[in-house]
C-alpha cells in the first residue's frame, strides 16, 4: 500500500486550496479584530469627550446659577422706603440656571456610569479578543505553512512514484 493511498490525498489542488482559504480567513480574521478595537477605541474616546462636555457644562451652569442669584439678591434689594420691585425673570432665570445644573450633572453621573460599564465590557472582551487574535497571527500561519510543507512532500513523493493505476470496475 503506497503512502498516497493511506494518506487518504485525493487531490493535492485540495490541499493548495485549503492552505489558500487558510490565508484569506488569516487575512479578514486580522481585519476584523483591527477593525473592532478601532470601534472600541473611538466608544472609548467619545464617551470620555462625552464626561468632558458635561464636566464643562457643569462649570458653567454652576456660574450661571451663581449670577442668576446674585441678580436675584441685587433685585431683591431695595433701599427703605422704596417699592418691592418685581423679582419673577430673576426667580426664573434662577430655575431655569438649576435645573440646567441638574440636568448636566445627571448627564456626568451617566456618562461616570457608563464609563465604568465600558471598561468592564472591554475587561471581558479583552481577554477572548487576545486569544483569537494569537491563533490568527500565529496558528494560523503555522498551519499554513506545515500545509506548504505537506503539499511539497506529497508532490516530491509522486514524481517519483507514479500514482497508482485506475482499477478495474
């Protein structure tokens, strides 16, 4: 019994596509997994734009509160003697100052939350992403090559032995 019949190698071409097919998934797989941690990359980097815009709305809805009470108390006071003078577009700038305070503040809080919640998504992604990426960037490449190797002895070993004649039906 010859090695190409136990080898059970019907078709080299087979083998030399498989290798091919090898290589392409190697090149896509390594596509894909540059092409996610660019998507984790920019979340990443939105949300912390994302804390910084609502950290600096903060800060200024913090200043505008304080100078819509400042010129509610400037309204507010009147010499003795004089007329209590309308203080309601004060007292609604100042709501209006809070409750945008409020708002941003709530809109840091989530973003703090969601940061929190990225990081741990990218702990638990980070770990399987790596192994994948180490068995597309080195196992795959290997095989590809242990394929080369086999393809290589298999056509070595028929040009020197013919391949076994057809039998008869």
């Amino acid at each position: 019994m010859s090695l190409f019949s136990a080898a059970h190698v019907q078709s080299v071409a087979k083998l030399v596509e498989f290798r091919a097919a090898i290589a392409q998934f190697r090149s896509e797989g390594q596509d894909a997994l540059d092409s996610l941690a660019l998507d984790v990359r920019r979340a990443t980097d939105w949300l912390a734009d994302q804390r910084k815009f609502w950290e600096k709305a903060v800060r200024e809805s913090h200043d505008e509160v304080v100078l819509a009470k400042s010129e509610l108390n400037r309204r507010q006071t009147v010499a003795p003697g004089d007329r209590v003078p309308d203080t309601s577009q004060q007292e609604e700038d100042l709501a209006r100052a809070k409750a945008k305070l409020k708002y941003a503040e709530e809109k840091v809080e989530r973003c703090r939350r969601w940061v929190g919640m990225l990081e741990r998504g990218i702990e638990d992604y980070s770990g399987p992403v790596r192994h994948l990426g180490l068995r597309v960037e080195i196992d795959l490449p290997k095989a590809g090559t242990a394929l080369e190797r086999m393809i290589q002895r298999i056509e070595s070993y028929l040009a020197l032995n013919p391949a076994p004649p057809a039998r008869a039906t």
